[in-house]
C-alpha cells in the first residue's frame, strides 16, 4: 500500500531559481543517479536552461558519455538553447564507457568554440562532488586556491628558483649556501655552477638561460621581419639584357601582400638528461 501511494506521490513542483543556498536543478534531471551524490548543498527543482544553477552566474550542463554516444545530437542543442547566458559555463561529462577518448576530444572543441569550460568525472559519485563543491564555493576569494608564499626571503628565494625547470628546493638550499643571494646567483658562471653538487649540464643552461636569456624571441618579431624585407627591396633587381626588370619578373612583396621573409630554423631539440 505504502509503495503504491509513494508511486503516485506528485513530483516536486518547478520554482524560480533563487539567490539561496541550494542548487537550482533542472527538471530534466529527475531520476538521474547523480543527485542522490550531491552532499552538503541543498538542492531543488526549478525551471532553468542548464542542468545545474550552482551559482547565479554559473550553469552547468549535464552529459553521459553512453547517452552521448547513442544520441551525439543532444549536446548542440543544448548549448543552443543555453545561449549566452551565464558568465561561467560548465560542461560536466560522466565519463563512463570505456573508448572515451574521441569523444571528449571533440566535446572540448564544441565547448572551445561556445566558451564552455570542460570538467570530467568518471563516477557519479565524483559527479555529484564536483558540484557540491561548486556551489559551496560560489562567494569564495581566489585567494583560496592561490599558492600561499612567505613574505621572507627565503620563501621568495624558494619560489623563485623552483620556477626554473629542474631546480629543486634542495638545489635551492645550495644555491644559497654557495652565493648568498639571488643577484649572486644570476652572476654566477656555469663552471661554478657545475661545481655544486647536483648540476648537471642541463640544469646549469637552465638557470643561466633564466636570467640571460631575452623574455621574447626577437627572431620571431614581426616588425622586424618586415623592416629586414622592405631593406631587402632596395638592392639590385635581376635585369634582362636592357637593364631594365626581367620580362615577368615581379618582387614577392608584390604578389603577395601578406609577404613575410621567411623564418630561421627552429634550435634542435635537447633532450639531454643531467648525470
């Protein structure tokens, strides 16, 4: 008796989202496993274009990978429905069939171009945390997840050594004892480098690359490279037996106007490995 009356119980009735503390769900979602996952939000039925409102400018959208897979057409139409509303849009993928690897390929390109920001579970379980987590941390700063430093020199010695690829907190402590300061260590020369226990080769040219070498790549600039051909352009042009132009011939820059001089070589790659 109890089960037949529970069967005929109405379902919940759609509300306005609101600006409280619960997750506005879509009624599209009735029935779906992950909402018995979502945990320490509150949750509620309410007439939305997302699947989830998990804040009042966030949205997120809903889709199985297996469901996706029998019907790839439900995802356009979603997001064309989704418009433009909501600044942050959110596209969460229950990753559950096992060749998954195309699909979420060409997901990322659709949401690429819709500025939609991807999130992959492979559970409902961690479905449903993600979006607990979402909502729990609508109102909070991004210094929360912020690399916390120290203000002493130290630290900042530390975080800024670390940067450099291969450079350890132990090369750090090395650095330190040896040189004293970080503008002792940028005039240092790669044999006193060598010379510290741990530095190889690579990491030697890492550390001096870091403070020598320029932020950009001036070989890549596009002024110049146009500068360098329009100064190509004033030396002497082939001449037929007249001395004037060759019959035909005409200066790439006038055929092309998106002419550009060509590129240097790309450096060969180094691979090698510290001892």
């Amino acid at each position: 008796m109890s089960s037949a009356s529970s069967s005929k119980r109405p379902a919940p009735p759609a509300v306005i989202p609101g600006s409280g503390n619960n997750i506005i769900v879509s009624t599209l979602q009735r029935g779906n496993p992950v909402l018995e996952c979502i945990r320490n939000v509150g949750k509620e039925f309410g007439d939305i274009v997302a699947d989830y409102q998990v804040g009042r400018t966030t949205g997120v959208l809903f889709l199985s990978l297996k469901y996706h897979r029998l019907h790839p057409e439900y995802i356009h139409t979603r997001i064309e429905k989704l418009g433009i509303r909501y600044t942050l849009r959110i596209l969460l993928i229950l990753c559950d069939i096992t060749e998954h690897k195309d699909a979420i390929r060409e997901l990322t390109k659709v949401c690429l171009t819709n500025n939609i920001t991807v999130i992959v579970a492979f559970s409902s379980e961690e479905a449903g945390h993600y979006l607990g987590i979402f909502k729990q941390y609508e109102h909070k700063p991004p210094t929360m997840i912020k690399e916390r430093v120290d203000k002493d020199y130290t630290s900042m010695l530390r975080t800024s050594l670390t940067s450099i690829s291969r450079v350890n907190r132990t090369d750090v402590e090395t650095l330190r004892n040896s040189f004293g300061s970080l503008a002792n260590v940028a005039k240092a020369q790669p044999e006193q480098l060598s010379e510290l226990p741990g530095f190889g080769q690579v990491k030697v040219r890492n550390i001096k690359n870091a403070f020598e070498k320029p932020f950009r790549n001036h070989a890549t600039n596009t002024l110049e490279l146009m500068q360098a051909g329009d100064n190509g352009d004033n030396g002497d042009k082939g001449t037929g037996d007249g001395g004037g132009p060759l019959d035909g011939a005409t200066s790439p820059k006038e055929n092309d106007s998106a002419y550009r001089p060509p590129r240097d070589p790309s450096p060969v790659w180094d691979i090698e490995l510290d001892p």
